[in-house]
C-alpha cells in the first residue's frame, strides 16, 4: 500500500496562531478536569502539547502546561 506524502499533513500551526487559541487550550483542559480525566490523560491531549509549545518557546510569558493544570484544579474545588 502506498503512504501519503508529507504534503498530505497539516502545517504545524505557527507561534502567532497558538497565541491566539491559548484561552481555547485553557478551557479545554478545564473542561477535562470538570470530566474527571486524570493528569495523564490530560498530558495526551493537543490542547496540553500545544501549551507546552507556547511555553517552550516563550517561557516568559507562558506558563508550563502542569503549573496551569496545578492551578485550574485549585480553581474548580
């Protein structure tokens, strides 16, 4: 069988379009959490891998994706 090419694949979305869709990622992983998922879970998710790129390339600005999930279940109790 033939694979697909790599042209096939989405384009990584850009800093800029990360940026934009933090607040989306957020209430992703609050709504994870208000389901009962566990961290692990959370951890395999696009919204948490997209925040641990926010934060590995702007580390001032954002915050690591356990810290937010640290304080989003402080938050909900």
């Amino acid at each position: 069988m033939v694979q697909g090419s790599r042209a096939d694949l989405p384009a990584p979305p850009t800093i800029g379009e990360l940026e934009a869709k933090y607040s989306l990622y957020c209430k992703a992983m609050r709504l994870l959490l208000k389901e009962g998922r566990s961290a692990e879970e959370i951890q395999r998710t696009v919204a948490w891998s997209r925040l641990q790129q926010l934060h590995l390339c702007l580390p001032n600005r954002y915050k690591e994706p356990g810290y937010l999930l640290a304080v989003l279940r402080r938050d909900l109790s």
